[in-house]
DNA sequence: AAGCTATGTCATCCA
DNA sequence: ACTGGATGACATAGC
C-alpha cells in the first residue's frame, strides 16, 4: 500500500513534470487548495502513504517505541511542505534558456526573398564577458520560467549553472532529467543522432498532441521540414522553401539578427517581446549600425582583416541577446521549435539528419575545450571581415509572409537555412565517416566527461535516479527523506532546510569533541551551583533540538529523548522522588537536596506515609537501601557528588564505622561511574550520530558536486552546440568568387591561434585534426 | 519465554 | 598513592 501510493505520487509528479516540460501549466496550487481532491490528498494528504512520517510511523512503531509527539506533526509537515514545494517548483523550474537558433529560425527560407535588405556590418558594441552569457540567463529565468522550460530540457540551454550549495527542489528535478537526457546522450556521437533525437523527439510530439498546444503546428512543422518546407511558427501555415542558388540566394544578415536582437535587448527580461517584426526594426535606431561595417559580415574567410570589434564579446552579446530573445518567445512556440522533431537543427546532429546532411565533416579542429569563449572568438575574424560581395546573398530581415516574430521562431529548418541545399546535397557526397566532425573533439570530450561521470556514478553506487533521489533526499525543505530505507536514520531532519553542508558539518565535528567532554567536565565542576552533575549541556542541546522541531527518528535517538523525557516528568509528579538516587535525571540532580539531609521519608504526610514509603522503597537504588540499613547520615547525592574536600569534611563530621565507610566509598564510587557511565554512553551515542551526520553531509557534498558536474557538462555541451551552429552558420554564407556555396565535404573552417578563421580544403584539416588528436595521446603518454 | 533496551555495576586503564 | 574519568564487559530490570 505505502509503495503503490508512493508510486502514484511520484507518477504524478512525473506527469506533471511532463505536462510542465510540453507547456500546460500546472497550476497546483489550484488543485491542491481545492480543486482537485485527490490530487491534493495524494500530495498532501494525511491519508496519504507518501509521506516520509509514514516509514517513521511504521519504523517507530516497528521499534517497539511510541513516536515522539513531536515527531509526527513535524514529519507530516515537512514532508507536505516538501512536496508541495516540488510541485510548486515545476512551474518556475529553473533551466537555462538560450537557444543559438531562436532567432535563425526566423529566417526566410533562402531565396526565397530578394536581398532588399540593406546588409550592415556586426552592431553588437555592448562589451560582455562570458558572464554575460550567463547573467541574463540568470536573470532571466523567472520570466522564462512562466514559458515553460521544455526547451531548454532539449537544448540544455543552461549557461549557468546555479552553483548555490543548497539544491533547491528544481534542481533535483533537472538534475534527474538531466541524468536521464545524459544518459541517452552520453553515447558519443549518438548524442545528436538523429534517429536518437527523432526519438525523443516523437515522445515530445506525443507529449504535445496531448497537450493540444500548437501540436498540429509542431506535426506540420515536422512534415513540412521533411519535405523542405518552412512553417510558419505562428499560423503552422507552411510554405515552400526555395532553393537558394547562387546569387539569388538569400540569407539573413546576421547583421540584420543581430540588430533585431539587439532591439530585444532594451525590453528587458520580462517585457514583451515586439510582436511584429516591422516594429522592431523601426525601433531599431539606423545609427546603430556602423556604415563601415555594413556589407562586411560575410566576406570570405581568406580575406580575414583585423578586428574592429572585440568579436568574443559580440559572440557573447549574440548569445545573450539570443537567450533573451528565445526566452521572450512564447511558450508554446518555443516548445514548439524545441521539440519540433526534424526541424529542430540543434536537436539534430546535424552531421546525421538526413534532410541536413551537410556540416559533420565540418572540422573545428582546433577548438579546445578549455577556451570556450576562445572558440567564440575565433569567429570574429571572418564575421568581421565578410566580404560586402555577400550582402547580397543576405537574407532579408523581415520576411515577406512573416508578420510576427513569434512566428519566425516557430519552426524552420536552420540547417536548411545555414546550408543551402546545394551545400546540403554535396556534403554527404563525400563526407565520409573517417571525416571528423566539426565539434568533434569537444563532444567527444563532453561524452567522455559525461561517461565518466557515469561510472562515477555507478561505482559509487550512484545511478541517475539514485543521485537525483540523493539530492531529493539532502535537499529537501524539511530534510527529510523520500526514501526512508535508503537513510533510516533522518538526523539531517533535525537541521532543518536550514542546515548547510558547512554549518552541519561544523556542528557535528565540534559537538563530538567538544559538547559532551565540555558538559561533563563543566558539570562536575559546577556541581556546587546546580547540583548536577554530566549531561547538562548534553540535554540542553537535546533540549534545543527538540525545540526546533528536530526530532530525530532513529530509535537511538528517540530512545535518548525519553531518558530525559520521561523522567523528569515523572520526578514534577512525585516530588520526593526527587531524593531517590537512582533516577535518572542525570542532567537535573536536584539542588534542593542539598538541604535535605535526612532522608524524605520524615517529610512524608502521615497518612499515605505506609504507602509512599513503600513505593519510596520501590524507588531507591540498592545503595540507597544499603546506606540506609546502615544508616548512613546523608544522603547519597552528597555522598557522589560532593567534591573530595567537603567529602572527607562530612566524613569527619560523623563518627562511622569501618563498614559504613566502605559503603560510603562504595557509593561513591559507584555513584561517580554510574554517571560515568552514563556520560559515556551519551557520548558514544553522540559519537555514532555525529559520524552519521558526516556521512550525510559528505553525501551531500558529493551529490551536489555531480550535479555541478552535470551542469557544466551541459553548458559545455551548449556551447559546443552554439560553436557548432555559427560554424554552421558562417560556413554557409561563405561564397566562392563565383558566388556559390563551399562544399563542406571539400572545405573547412579552420581556427587559429591568432582567433583568425581560414577556410581550408578538407583534406587538409582532416590531416592537421589527425595531427591534433596525436598530441593529446602524446601528452597522456 | 525470548529478545531487546536501558541502566547499573565492576574491572581496568589512565591522567 | 589517591581520585576520578573513561570504557568494555557483564548483570539486571523492564517492556
């Protein structure tokens, strides 16, 4: 019963991570407030097994222990609150935007309009960093959390990867999404297989379909990309694309994208996207554009010139605006153009796809993977330097059928767009499987990380799952945990959401040492004061714990709590009890026993005197009966806990007999090492916890390690697919003298140390790739 | 009645 | 040498 409800909750939150990730917003706290019942009992609901009170309760009461009062409300609490704030999270799940094609996407089919555009130069002037690429990706994801964040599940658009020690609910989620999605990429080139995306990429559409959400859209955009059609993204209307040829083909100056986005830009984050095209390009200021740069974006690559512009920092511009403009894209044509399954040009290798059959043997050999923003600017040179003998192949901005720039995003095959047919049809003539592909040394590398990352994770006993339940478990508000039979003992409950991996650890590597040696010593020493001796700061901190709603679930430490639960209770109920010995309020040894010389019995009211003094009888330890059979004068608190002076002073005070001495001894003694034992105990329990405390913060440590390892795999991956696109994308403008497009099976982009691109033949970038692999092989040996 | 836990006690070591 | 803390081992009580 508890599995199936399990079960059903996680499949719930499954499908609405499904319904999420295709775009139907799930609005939960409608159904959890009062629209849908069951839901919200499923969620919510004390009748609900999926809570981890329910293993508690079940563990607790398996132990042969009550649970602790506390324990219940709290366990029911958090774990409600847990779930409700998983759910809630899958409406602002946090995944990076981006997307390199947002914006190319709009394009015109080539040819298909005449280059009336008057092409310009790079107006990219805004000077970023790397950071740049991230920090509106940070900050955009509120806004872009409203859209939906299927998109980026498919382009893994995170740049930045929320680094913050504490995962949040969405980054669990992502995370086991994204353990998943490397799994089914970590298979090296497979990663952009077609065949793989189309996959994927059907599950989408189904997804769609039943989501009813522009899905005729998506299916036409699918077909009509198969049949070289463009969709309007918009309206699904689709239309033939031309084929572009020679100098009639058009081409969309990325001058002219880069100036549209850059027009996005002064909207914000969370403005609304310019709906027509027309006005964003009114709005765009013609000052902006360089008059010495127009003409110049696509100029043959051997013709590579200085660099005006800093070119990494436009890339990186680029990739911001880009981000940014894809996040202000609506909802559903972004999901749509994610998940478009042919169509979508960075979804599909584009080495693979067989309506893009064009770029995988295009080399970019010498793009490292340590320098990404390096490879970024490798571009510069050759964007810069393009030749004004290729504006006229630009593609105009505004499409003549487009009247919306949601709609330029819908749908279109980029790679039809980056490569014309005519590039398309020659590349796989001879792009051979020994050809390298562009990116790949840096997918490679990815996969590599990545497959490591997977035997990381299983030999360490990690699966995805296992990690991203890992996660769930460490970091969840309540710090409980979903599974309980993976971690019995929840003490990392006690801290609290709250509790980081440093302050836990701190905690936990000074409390071993210090709390219960401290209160001992501290105890014994101001014994005179209070009157007790050992656990005092032992049961304060217990004390605090409990106050904070900490209650910890394994029996250890429920046993702990009611040593010091039960009887000091019981010690408020019957106050001479408090003369006794042996109780076990070690940490509240009473201090009104100090003037209580004699024994309580001559306290007691005659009446029930019989009565309570049996039960008296009943209460006192052994050496109480002993001390008192032998009439020993005081009592045994003193005779245990007063320091040794005023000890051998009391001793003196008293003519005793040998025996009664012996007795007085012995209760001492053994008093003293009954608290010692007890101290010792406490501390070995203390020791034990302490140590499964580490344990926990280690696991968390390490499971948010991989998940940042996971992060970066996926930027880098990103990026490579960005590197990949504009090489794409700069490839195929580059025209010979004669106008037409290189072959990418005969020519090649090459980079150079210097940031300069040069268009090579193949052949010889296939050698000097080989020559680049070698060395890395060299080094290892 | 057996098993388990909590606690007390003893023996021993050590500071 | 004495005192007392620490701790393993065992005993006992209670559930």
């Amino acid at each position: 019963m508890l599995s199936l409800k399990k079960y059903l909750t996680e499949g719930l939150l499954q499908f609405t991570i499904l319904l999420s990730l295709i775009g139907v917003r799930v609005d939960v706290d409608t159904y959890l407030t009062s629209q849908l019942p069951p839901l919200r009992e499923i969620i919510l609901g004390p009748s609900s097994a999926y809570t981890q009170t329910q293993f508690h309760n079940l563990r607790n009461t398996l132990d042969g222990y009550g649970v602790h009062p506390k324990s219940i409300d709290l366990d029911n609490y958090f774990t409600a609150r847990r779930l409700l704030s998983q759910v809630r999270a899958l409406d602002r799940f946090q995944v990076p935007t981006t997307e390199v094609n947002a914006w190319l996407v709009h394009r015109d089919p080539e040819g298909s309009v005449s280059g009336s555009q008057p092409s310009s130069g790079l107006t990219l002037e805004s000077s970023s960093g790397l950071q740049d690429v991230t920090g509106p990706d940070n900050g955009v994801r509120e806004s872009e959390t409203e859209q939906g964040f299927s998109e980026d599940l498919e382009d893994l658009g995170a740049v930045a990867p929320p680094v913050s020690g504490d995962l949040t609910k969405e980054d669990i989620d992502l995370i086991d999404i994204l353990w998943r999605q490397d799994i089914d990429l970590g298979a090296g080139r497979e990663i952009f297989d077609y065949s793989h995306r189309q996959k994927e990429q059907d599950v989408d559409k189904e997804l769609q379909d039943g989501a009813e959400q522009d899905d005729t859209w998506s299916g036409e955009g699918a077909e009509a990309l198969a049949r070289n059609l463009l969709v309007d993204g918009e309206t699904g209307e689709s239309f033939p694309a031309q084929v572009p040829g020679g100098e009639d083909q058009t081409a969309l100056s990325l001058e002219e994208c880069l100036r549209l986005l850059e027009a996005t830009c002064p909207f914000g984050e969370n403005a609304e996207f310019p709906a027509d095209i027309s006005s964003i390009t009114e709005a765009v200021p013609s000052e902006s554009e360089p008059p010495g740069l127009q003409n110049n974006l696509l100029s043959p690559l051997l013709t590579g010139t200085d660099s005006p512009f800093d070119l990494e920092q436009q890339w990186q511009d680029l990739m911001s605006i880009m981000e940014m403009q894809a996040m202000e894209v609506n909802t559903s044509t972004n999901e749509i153009l994610y998940s478009a399954p042919p169509g979508d040009p960075l979804s599909t290798n584009y080495s693979l796809a067989p309506n893009t059959p064009i770029n995988q043997n295009v080399s970019l050999h010498q793009a490292s993977l340590g320098g990404c923003s390096q490879d970024f600017s490798l571009f510069s040179p050759e964007v810069e330097s393009l030749p004004v003998a290729s504006s006229s192949t630009l593609l105009p901005l505004v499409p003549s059928n487009s009247t919306s720039l949601n709609s330029t995003f819908g749908s279109t095959n980029l790679a039809g767009l980056f490569f014309p047919p005519q590039l398309n049809g020659t590349a796989n003539d001879t792009a051979g499987p020994e050809l390298p592909d562009p990116l790949g040394g840096l997918l490679d590398e990815a996969m590599l990380d990545e497959i490591s990352l997977m035997d990381l994770a299983i030999e360490e006993g990690f699966n995805p799952v296992q990690a991203s339940q890992l996660e769930e478990e460490f970091d969840s508000d309540s710090g409980l945990s979903l599974d309980s039979s993976h971690s019995p003992s929840s003490l990392s409950s006690s801290e609290g959401s709250s509790s980081s991996s440093s302050s836990s650890s701190s905690s936990s590597s000074s409390s071993s040492s210090s709390s219960s040696s401290s209160s001992s010593s501290s105890a014994s020493s101001s014994f005179s004061e209070e009157g007790a001796v050992g656990y005092s700061s032992d049961s304060e901190t217990l004390d605090l714990e409990e106050a904070e709603g900490a209650v910890g679930y394994q029996p250890e430490y429920s046993k702990f709590c009611r040593m010091s639960y039960q009887d000091p209770s019981q010690l408020s109920c019957l106050p001479y009890l408090e003369h006794v010995g042996h109780n076990h309020t070690y940490n509240m040894a009473p201090s009104a026993l100090d003037s209580a010389d004699l024994p309580p019995p001559s306290a007691l009211k005659k009446g029930s005197k019989e009565k309570q003094a049996d039960f008296l009888d009943k209460q006192m330890s052994r050496d109480e009966h002993r001390a008192r059979a032998m009439k020993i004068p005081f009592t045994n608190d003193k005779i245990i806990n007063l320091p040794v002076e005023e000890f051998n002073e009391l001793l003196s005070k008293y003519q005793l007999s040998e025996a009664q001495l012996s007795l007085i001894r012995d209760i001492r003694r053994r008093g003293k090492n009954k608290m010692a034992a007890q101290n010792c105990r406490k501390r070995k329990l203390d020791t034990i916890l302490n140590l499964e405390r580490d344990v926990e913060d280690l696991q968390r440590d390490k499971a948010r390690l991989l998940r940042e390892k996971v992060e970066f795999l996926r930027s880098l991956r990103q990026m490579k697919q960005k590197v990949q696109s504009l090489y794409q994308e700069v490839f195929g403008r580059l025209r010979d003298e004669n106008g037409r497009p290189y072959s990418p099976s005969q020519y090649a982009l090459q980079y150079a140390g210097d940031g300069s691109v040069l268009l090579i033949p193949r052949t010889l970038a296939d050698q000097q790739a080989r020559r680049q692999e070698r060395k890395p092989k060299d080094r290892r040996k």
